[in-house]
C-alpha cells in the first residue's frame, strides 16, 4: 500500500498558501543579505575559482555530492584541512609552455624569437590537477566559525510521514531510493546517468530526511530527463529550484525547513531575489504535482 500525508486543506487553499510560501524565500534571502553570516559567505565564496562545464562534468561524476572544491592547499589559505586518506577528485587544468621548433622546452621571453635568434612557439597543457570537496574538509579552527554554514541541519521528527510518502512515490515511479553514509555535510543526490537512484543520507535526523527526500523528488520531476550536462550548466538555477519545491511542499505539510532551506536557497542563487522568483513557475508546478500525489485530502474537505 502506498502511503500518503494526510492534509486538512483544499486544493485552493493549499495553491494560495504555495504562492505565500514560494515568495517568502525572495523576501528572506533578501533578509539574509543584509547579515554579517553573508558577507563572511560572500567572501569565502569568492576564493574559488570558476571551473569549465567539463572539469564541472569531471567533478560531478566522481563526487555527485560536491558542492566546492580546490586543492590541498588552497583549502589550508581557507582554514580547512583535507582529512587524512581522502580521494582527490581529478579535474583538468591549463598552463602554456615555450617550446622551440622541436617541441624543446625553451625559456625564451615572448612569441616569436628569444634572445639567441632562436624561433619559439607557446603551447598550452592540460594537466590532471588533484582537488578535494569541502565535505572532505575540516575547520583547523573550529571556534573561529563555518563561513560557508549558511544551511543548518533541521533537528526533530518527521511526524506527517513524509519520507516515506515521498519513497513510496518514486518507487512506484521506478527509482531506488536507498539510505547511504555520505561524505561531510551531504545530504542526498540523484543520479542524471540513466539509473534512476535516488541516494538519502543515512545518518540525517527524521525531519532532514523528509526534507531531503522532497528535494531530491523535485530534482527527479525537474532535471532527471534533461540532457546530459544541462544541470552541470546551470546547477545553481537547478539547486535553487529543487530546495524552493522542498521549502514549500514541507511548509504545506507542516514541516518548517527555513533554518536549513533559506540559505541553501541562497547559497546557489547568488543571494539574488530575481533569480529566485524568476523560478515561480517551474516551482509551484512541482509542488503541486508532488502534493496531489503525496497527500489524501478528506471528501468533506
């Protein structure tokens, strides 16, 4: 038997109560940006470097759950330390090299001709670069505070079912959905390779899983059928899209995920309020689509 979220709400009310919902993230994330907590993102977020789609392909099929990533180093400048025995995450990089016209490597200044009167060319490599996700990571201070902890973990119980409600209706739509340990602070994925994979954390609190589980059910109605690459390109319209379709539906269900949601939503729009509403309608039509199959509202209703 498929389980369901009971609602004592009517359609009309709960597409009225949706739009609230959906706008007060804009409103929100608008708060947000006026914090402290922002700008101590902002410029943690801005020591990473921007990654082409296929070092962004790369990452992803090796760690789906990555959000940053940089090398050994440049994680220690950020005050985080890669674990001991992580796997790097291998990615391309770029440089030029002088060579002469053997291909000999020459240290001759400029295009053309070096100081001897010799002819040299500059070529460009792509060396494996090694790098690490911030789930690999840990403060080296821990008192000196997380600037990238925008999100904070919901705490409390899943007292509608929505967890399970949610895995019933992927199941029956033809995805596994599996609890697994994942690295850091990762909460789930779906899998975009043909496999349909739905993977929740397994050591989440009842109300992150509930959570959770409608963020990763928003991604399977929203992008499992995309082309290949299109999240890759545009993960943060799609990140944004996902957790909004999450922040509703649990609101309308009533599970509060704003601790958790708002900066999340935040984090991957770029604090901008027009990206997030520009997403209005893609949002509440998941949300709808998810709540009719998920919840059994009473005849009298």
């Amino acid at each position: 038997m498929v389980r369901t979220v009971h609602s004592s709400i009517s359609v009309e009310e709960r597409q009225q109560a949706a739009e609230a919902l959906r706008e007060s993230i804009a409103v929100r994330v608008e708060a947000l940006k006026e914090s402290g907590e922002w700008e101590r993102f902002l410029a943690f977020a801005g020591a990473f470097d921007a990654y082409s789609l296929s070092n962004v392909l790369l990452i992803l099929s090796q760690c789906p759950t990555a959000t940053r990533v940089a090398g050994f180093r440049k994680w220690q400048t950020l005050g985080r330390q890669v674990r001991r025995g992580e796997k790097s995450i291998r990615i391309f990089g770029y440089r030029t090299i002088k060579t002469d016209d053997d291909t000999t490597p020459s240290t001759a200044g400029g295009e053309g001709q070096d100081g001897a009167g010799e002819r040299v060319r500059v070529r460009a490599v792509y060396p494996m670069l090694s790098v690490f996700d911030v789930a690999q990571t840990d403060l080296i201070d821990p008192d000196a505070g997380d600037p990238a902890a925008l999100a904070q973990q919901l705490a409390g119980e899943d007292p509608a079912g929505i967890a399970a409600a949610v895995t019933d209706y992927l199941t029956a739509a033809g995805w596994t959905v599996t609890r697994e340990a994942l690295p850091g602070s990762a909460n789930g994925y779906t899998t975009t390779d043909g496999t349909r994979r739905v993977v929740i954390g397994a050591d989440l609190s009842p109300a992150q899983t509930a959570k959770t589980a409608l963020h990763e059910a928003a991604h399977v109605l929203l992008h499992a059928d995309e082309e290949p690459g299109e999240y890759a390109a545009h993960r943060g319209i799609k990140e944004t899209e996902a957790e909004s379709v999450a922040y509703v539906l649990a609101g309308l269900l009533g599970l509060d995920t704003a601790v958790y949601s708002i900066g999340y939503v935040a984090g991957w729009a770029d604090g901008d309020p027009d990206t997030i509403r520009a997403t209005a309608a893609r949002v509440l039509s998941t949300v709808h689509t998810l709540a009719d199959a998920l919840t059994a509202i009473p005849a009298n209703v």
